[in-house]
C-alpha cells in the first residue's frame, strides 16, 4: 500500500529578517544568507495492506513532516513515495475548515475535499454529528468551538470517507477521554477491516495496544522499524538521562552506631553502620538491556548489582535488599539466606547481582537498602535507604501502587 524510498527532507531556512524589497534582492545576491535544515534522511519502509504502523520519537523528530509527504501535502527533496488507494490524512488541527462557517457547513466543505459528493454526505450527515457529540452545537460557527470540539468534528467526517490509507497525527491528544475510547473503537474497526493506518502518537499504551510495527525516528532519522514492544522500550529508555546521583554521601558519624538503637536507625534515610569485615564498595541498577540506570518501566526486569570488597576472612556471609516506598513503608526484602542460595567464601573483590524477573510496582520513587552480614543478623555493612530509583508506567489506564498479574473471567 505504501513503499517510501531514500526519502529525505529539507527546508530554507532564513538567516534573516526580510523586511524590504532591497533585503529581498540582498538575498537573492547572498547564496548563503540561508540555512538548509534536514527534517528527514533516508527514509527507508515497506507497508502492507491492512498493516497498523505506529511511528514514534521526540518532538522535531521528523514524524509530521513524514506524513504530509505521504499525504502528498509535501513534496520530497530525495526519494520518493508510492502509494495504493486512498488516502485520508488527518494531520492537522481544523485542516480544511473555515471559522466563518457553521459545523454543518464545514462538514459539507471537508467532506468534498476528501472526496465525497453532496448525496453521500446528506447520507451520513447524522452518523457524522452523533459520533462527534457535538449535536448542540453543530450550527454554531466554528470560531465558538474549543480545540477538542474542532477536531471531534475533523475526525467524525474524515473516517466517513471509506479510505484505503488512514494518516493519523498526535492532534487526537486534544480529545477528551471519552472520545479518545470512540476512536479507538474505530482503530479496532479499521484492523477488522484490513484498513492501513499510519499513526503517530506519544502514547505508547495505545502504540503497543494497536501497532503492527513501529518506526523510531530522531533527528529526522529512520532509527529502527520493528514489534511495537521492542521499539517502545528503545525509544523510551534511550530517553532515559541518569543525571541523578544514584548513591547519597554516607553521615560518617553514623558509621558506628548504639545496636540498641538499630531499628530507630533503620528508619532513617541516608545512613550507614557495620563493623566492615566485609565492605559494600558500589551499588548499580541495570534496565532490561543491560544498562546502568535509576529509572525503570512497570513490568520490566531489574538488576542490582552490589560490590564488594573484604576486609578480613569471613565464612558464609549473606548479601540482602530492601525496598521501601517513597512515604518510607515497606515493600520487600529478602537475603541470600532466606533464599537458600548459600555462600561459602568471598574473593577479596568482587560483585553479587540480585535479579528482579519483572517490577510489580505501577510508579514512584523507591529507596534501597543493601547490606552484608552473619548469619546471625550481625552486620557488617548496611546501607539503609542510601539508593533511589524511580518506576513509570506506560499505561494510562491502571491504578494503584501495584502491577498485578491478574485476569477477568465471567461465568457461563
């Protein structure tokens, strides 16, 4: 349905103002008095029909720009675009519209700039207004419509047009939640139908829930096409910048503290005790690609790697973790001991990794606990609530604190 390639992308850009006829000419003369900006490089993919393609990155990352060429709004500086059937683009907020117009008159101009004659849309008018549930207001003239109302309306008539190639841009964010549902509804519809979509969008909830493949695009660059889980995780933990700290300067005089007084201790931040027979040297957390980090996605894995270095012969130390919630209470904890997993000798240097098979927690800061001791709980390095990371999610829809493997059943 649609083949893209070697497309590449770029706009004039003015150095300076222009304000006069002389300026003008000025330019013409100065060849450099203008700077060339790449919104697109070699861009590079194949789409099938009925194929669902989410495309994905930061702002200024070339996404809109990619559309309206497809759109045939833009044309190519290189490469080229081929496409089957036809396109309905929605790209642009209230694109197609006059302000001096009513709703219904607006319905009539877009619906014939997308191709629809007068008789098919006296045909669908009223599916037109339901599915925008704007009926109130649908005689007003556009300039007394908000933003959402706008492209409510946009959208109601664009998807009355039967199209083969469905452009979708970010602008159904302006939607409130309620019509945000309806035209997921339609997105359903459209993949039951074998309709192709291109769907641009910041929320990857819908992306993975919808997409067949995704494109990562930065800085106007095609960097990866591929399952929608895969590319999500790239982008967003590439986005990722540990500018935190991920260790907190130890109190020194707290090193040495009253055991009577350990649980009062225990529940103070950013404290250290032990007698250092064996010494907690660093602390690192690892995301699901094996990279250092202190922000980690709901439901993915997490390392904790603690090193060590010892200071005296000891036989059968246990290596323990702790997990707290931001307001101090505790999540989880457990220790080698507790896990069967026993440790005879330790080299004089060197690490123990902890894994999390998947974060059950939706989102939040979470402080750490590490420590090293006998089997008996004497300790000889602990560090309480010394590490900070922080969990997101990526779906809106869920609440809560946890993320619970669970499902629905209905009796029959």
């Amino acid at each position: 349905m649609i083949e893209v390639k070697n497309l590449s992308k770029s706009f004039r850009i003015q150095n300076e103002k222009t304000d006069t006829l002389f300026d003008v000419i000025k330019n013409i003369r100065m060849s450099k008095n203008y700077t060339n900006i790449w919104a697109l490089k070699n861009i590079n993919f194949n789409v099938k029909r009925g194929e669902f393609i989410g495309i994905i990155g930061e702002n200024g990352s070339g996404k809109t720009t990619l559309l309206k060429i497809i759109a045939k709004v833009l044309n190519p500086t290189k490469g080229y675009v081929k496409t089957e059937g036809r396109i309905v683009p929605f790209l642009e907020l209230g694109l197609g519209f006059h302000d001096e117009l009513t709703g219904r008159e607006n319905v009539y101009l877009y619906s014939q700039i997308m191709g629809l004659d007068k008789k098919e849309v006296n045909e669908k008018i009223e599916d037109i207004i339901r599915f925008s549930g704007i009926k109130n207001f649908i005689d007003a003239k556009l300039n007394t419509y908000s933003s959402g109302m706008k492209v409510r309306l946009a959208f109601s008539t664009a998807i009355q047009t039967n199209p083969d190639i469905i452009l979708v841009d970010e602008v159904l964010a302006v939607g409130d939640m309620k019509f945000q549902q309806k035209c997921f509804d339609i997105f359903r519809k459209f993949k039951e139908d074998k309709k192709t979509v291109l769907y641009v969008s910041h929320d990857m909830s819908s992306i993975k829930k919808f997409c067949d493949r995704v494109i990562l695009l930065n800085k106007g660059r095609q960097i990866i096409i591929d399952e929608p889980e895969y590319v999500t995780d790239k982008y967003f933990y590439s986005m990722i910048r540990d500018n935190e700290k991920n260790r907190i300067e130890f109190r020194t005089e707290a090193n040495k503290p009253d055991f009577r007084r350990i649980e009062d201790l225990k529940k103070t931040v950013n404290i250290r005790w032990g007698t250092k027979e064996i010494e907690i040297t660093k602390v690192e957390l690892f995301n699901k690609f094996n990279k250092k980090s202190n922000m980690f996605v709901s439901g993915d894995p997490l390392k904790i790697r603690i090193h060590y270095k010892k200071n005296e012969e000891i036989k059968n130390p246990v290596f323990g973790i702790g997990i707290f919630y931001e307001n101090g209470k505790h999540c989880f904890g457990t220790n080698t001991q507790v896990e069967k997993y026993k440790i005879n000798k330790i080299n004089e240097r060197g690490y123990i990794d902890f894994f999390i098979r998947k974060i059950i927690m939706w989102e939040g800061n979470f402080y750490l606990n590490v420590m090293v001791h006998d089997d008996k709980h004497y300790h000889y390095d602990w560090h309480n609530k010394t590490y900070m990371f922080k969990v997101v999610k990526l779906n809106n829809y869920d609440q809560g604190l946890f993320n619970l493997n669970c499902k629905w059943k209905i009796s029959k």
